[in-house]
C-alpha cells in the first residue's frame, strides 16, 4: 500500500466522458473508515446500557433488538428503533448456540446485524466470527443464544450478552484509553458457567431428595393404609364375634324369658279353670240353696196375690197400672202449670160433664194465692 494521507481539498483537473469533474486528490470511503479505526475502538457504546441489547421478545423464536450505534473497523451503523429477529427452528436431538453478529459487509458495503446459526451437538460450541486481517467481511458478537432440543419459547436465561467482552465485541473507547475486558468477562463468563453447573448439580440433588423423600412418603402411606386395613379387618371380625356372641346369649335368655313365661300362664289359667269351677260351684250350691228356702214363701206370696188380682189377673193389674200412669201425668200437668186441678161431682157423687161428655175440671193454685 502506497503512502496515504488525507484529508485536503482537491483541485479539478478536468472532466470526464460524462462531463462530470475530476478531482487530482479524490480519495474512496475506505481511508476514512481507516481514519476512525485508528482512533477509536470497534464495539458498541457503553451508555446508554442498552446499546444493542439482546433481548427475548416472548413469543416462540423471537429476539428484539433494542437501539444502538456500533462500530465495525471504522465502519459503523445506528438504528433508533427495536428491531426484531427470528431464530431458526430449535434443534431436535442435541442443543445449539447461535450468535447474534454485527457484521462489515464490504461485498454489500454495508453494516448489518444478523443471527448466525449454530451447529447442534451434545457439546455444542457458537459459530466461528469471520475476522480476517483482509477479506470480505468482519463480524462482532453481540450475544450468544442457546437453544435446547425442541424448546418452543426463547427465554431470557437462554441468552448470553457478549458486549461487553473485547475479545468479541467490547464498547467503543479511545485507543489510548483501550479498555481490555477479555479476562474480566471470561473470569465472568466463568463463574457464571461454574454457578450454573452448581445450580444444575444442587437442582439434580434436590429433584433427587424428593424424589426420594416422596419415595419414603408413599412407602410410609402405603404402610399406614395396610395396617390401618388390617386393624380394621380385625376389629370387624372382633366385632362380629361379640355381636354373634351378644345374639347367642341373648336368644337363650329369650327362650328362658318364654319357657318360664309360658309355665306361668300355663299355671295361672289352671289356677284360674280351678278357681272359676270352684265359683261356679258355689253359686250354683247358694241357688239351690235359695230356692229351697225361699221356694215356699215365694209360692205363698204368689197366691196372696192371684187371691188379690182376682181371675183377670192381667186385665187388673193393667187398669190398675193405667189409673196409676193418668194420675201421674195429673200430678206432672198439675207441677208444670202451678195449678191443682180436680174433676167436679154431684152430690151423688157423679162427674159433671160437657156437651162432649168430657168431665169438667175445676183448677186453683198449688201456692194459695190469688192468682
């Protein structure tokens, strides 16, 4: 390479075919990216922090690019908005590491920043960056991205934020005050894969103590409901023998209770047959005995009266018992109204009647009065 300089103002020195100018000292882009590589460093910029952050986006295999400004080789680009990348399909026996890369294009002479695909395996490395001293492109990592076999979502764990190693990106400085972060961020880098690992190992052994923990607590329940089981197996047999027992025992003293019920009645109506033939016998002796002592004064009494109702003893007795009946409803009429009523009489002692031949009745108050 010739010797450069740069940069001053340049004289026309005549026009192309075109008729456009041609300058004597017209210089291309490459000294000026060759300006700003002497002066300051490729990266990102250390403030604001997010300066071309990785970031999950949430939903499946997105990533979301937060804004920045960055430098390749003095080369450099600036986006003022999130930008959004899509990963590849996740691998489906081992795990991958992809790189998100800001990249010097010169076939294109741009800069972009774009996913390189990784390689899956059982211990998968990230894709190689292209930094030759000379060539077509220049790549910087601004994060890795590993992915398990078939994870659907991509989570912020999965990825790892390389700005800030100068090995593979760094934030821009001055050269004079070139920050080396390499051995700080692999001494990080470390340390974080060191607690992973422990945290992975101390996750394995308490999956394990639970595992076997639950183990013993099945076991320990599986024992109780066994033995809690049995006992009340047992205590259903023990039970049914008492109640078989309990109604053996009771059955016979019902059938004792019946047996000695049953001699009882059985004695007492033969008691009760004795006692009610002995009754019998008695009121039939004591009828016998008045009829023979009372036979003949019944007999004599019996005469006084035939001799008294004469030979229509019937006929008598039921004028006798008519007489009765009318003076008895006299006396109730008589009661009823307060009044004493009597048949009138000649002095022949015959009863004045009527144009009807009813006898007349002549009437004056039970209580004396005038009334």
């Amino acid at each position: 390479m010739a010797f450069r300089f740069g940069y001053f103002d340049s004289e026309i020195i005549g026009t192309d075919d075109e008729g456009m100018p041609i300058f004597d000292r017209a210089e291309t882009s490459d000294l000026f990216a060759l300006l700003f590589a002497n002066l300051v460093s490729d990266g990102v910029l250390a403030l604001p922090s997010n300066c071309f952050r990785v970031r999950a986006a949430g939903n499946g295999l997105n990533l979301e690019l937060d804004p920045g400004f960055g430098m390749v080789k003095g080369h450099f680009c600036y986006n003022d908005e999130v930008d959004h990348l899509t990963i590849e399909s996740a691998p489906q026996q081992y795990n991958r590491i992809d790189r998100v890369v800001m990249r010097c294009n010169y076939l294109e002479r741009m800069v972009e920043i774009l996913i390189k695909t990784g390689i899956e395996a059982a211990n998968p490395v990230p894709p190689e960056l292209i930094r030759p001293a000379a060539g077509d492109y220049f790549e910087l990592c601004l994060a890795n991205i590993r992915l398990t076999a078939g994870q659907k979502v991509i989570t912020q764990s999965s990825i790892t934020d390389t700005r800030p190693d100068s090995a593979v990106c760094g934030y821009i400085t001055q050269l004079i005050d070139h920050l080396d972060t390499a051995v700080f961020f692999e001494q990080l880098n470390k340390f974080y894969e060191e607690f992973v690992d422990k945290s992975n190992t101390s996750y394995k052994e308490f999956t394990q103590m639970a595992a076997d923990a639950f183990k013993a607590f099945t076991d320990d329940i599986s024992q109780y409901i066994a033995t809690l089981k049995q006992d009340s197996t047992d205590a259903y047999n023990n039970l049914l023998t008492t109640m078989n027992n309990f109604y053996t025992t009771l059955s016979q003293q019902g059938q004792n209770l019946h047996d000695q019920y049953s001699a009882e009645l059985s004695e007492y109506l033969t008691e009760l047959e004795t006692k009610g033939n002995n009754d019998l016998l008695a009121i039939t002796q004591q009828l016998i005995l008045f009829k023979s002592t009372n036979e003949a004064a019944f007999l004599e009494w019996f005469e006084h009266i035939k001799g008294t109702l004469g030979e229509d003893a019937a006929g008598a007795l039921q004028n006798q018992t008519d007489a009765l009946t009318a003076q008895v409803q006299d006396l109730q009429s008589m009661l009823i109204s307060g009044m004493v009523r009597a048949k009138l009489k000649t002095d022949q002692n015959d009863f004045i009647t009527d144009s009807t031949g009813k006898p007349l009745l002549i009437g004056w108050p039970i209580c004396g009065c005038n009334k």
